[in-house]
C-alpha cells in the first residue's frame, strides 16, 4: 500500500493545519498571517478554513491558490535530522544584531521554556561563551549554544528569519514536535 502525503488544502481549518503539521507551525503560521488572516495568533479564526479566512479578507481565488503553494512548498523542504541548522536569511539577521549590540563574535543560545498551552516555548538568546553544560553547533559561521539536556528534542530544528508586514521575527522548525497550539507559538512533545 502507498502511503498518501498530507498535503495543504483551501477546505482545511487553520487550526487543522497547524495541529496536522506541529513541527512546521510557527512558519505556517506566519506565512497564512503575511497573507492577510491578521487573526491567527489570536485565536479567533483557527476555525475558519483557509478558503474561508482569505475570502473573509477579501483575497481571490489565485491569491488561495498562492498561498496553498507556498504552505505545501514550506512542508516539502528537507530537514537534517542529524544537527541544528541557522538558514543564510536567519544567520544575516543575527549578525546584523550582534553588529548592532556590539557583540561581534558571539554565538546564539537555543533553547525552551515552559510557556503556553501547549508546553514549550523556544527561546534564542545571545551567548558570549559555551557553559560546562552545552553542546556546539556550527552553522553559518555562528555558534549554537545548546545545554545537553535539551539535545535530543531540538536536533533536526532549523532556525530562520521571517520578515513581512504582519510581523518579523525568528522561527523554528523542530521535526520532533508532535503538537502545536492554535497560534503556532507553543508546541509539545
């Protein structure tokens, strides 16, 4: 028997999406907000499918078309299971920062907390140095600072940089999360 790949569809619920693909849903989520469903993070609308949350905005029939595009291309981007990667976009963001803060040279703390409803919430931090606790990561030519207790949910995870009207900021793809709230901003194991 093939197994049929979950795809993005106009007829699915935001919230259906988001809970379908945890490990995607901070960028899922922020792609449907940059195409104008404001109300993702709130809550409001997860019950809306997507068809109905863009023609609620007023968006076209090619304007769903786009984004149920850009969501499945975002499920179809390959992951490195075997270590935690900073795409080129994240990694220029950081180092126009640390440019900014006058901490050249400093390396990215990754880690979580307790938040949310769903758990955990990631958490990025400068770090000038590695702690007795941390493992280390190269990618972009930055230093990812990881304590060792947290090793094995994070691996896989790709840190990037989104920027758009409704909203700029890190996100994260973790292929280990298993759930996610209905805003994307938290996640379970």
């Amino acid at each position: 028997m093939i197994k049929e790949e979950k795809k993005i569809h106009r007829q699915l619920t935001i919230e259906s999406i988001l809970s379908m693909f945890p490990y995607k849903a901070q960028r899922l989520s922020q792609e449907i907000t940059n195409a104008g469903l404001h109300c993702v993070g709130c809550s409001a609308a997860t019950w809306e499918t997507l068809e109905q949350g863009m023609y609620s905005h007023g968006k076209s029939d090619q304007e769903i078309d786009y984004l149920v595009g850009c969501l499945n291309a975002l499920l179809e981007e390959k992951v490195d299971r075997s270590t935690i990667t900073i795409t080129p976009r994240a990694a220029k963001k950081y180092l126009s920062v640390l440019d900014q803060e006058g901490k050249q040279g400093w390396g990215i703390r990754f880690d979580e907390r307790m938040s949310g409803c769903n758990g955990f919430e990631y958490v990025l931090d400068y770090s000038e140095k590695v702690q007795d606790d941390d493992d280390v990561i190269t990618s972009q030519g930055i230093e990812i600072h990881i304590k060792r207790s947290m090793w094995e949910r994070l691996l896989g995870s790709e840190i990037d940089y989104i920027d758009g009207l409704q909203g700029s900021g890190f996100k994260i793809s973790n292929p280990n999360v298993k759930s996610s709230c209905g805003c994307g901003s938290s996640h379970g194991y």
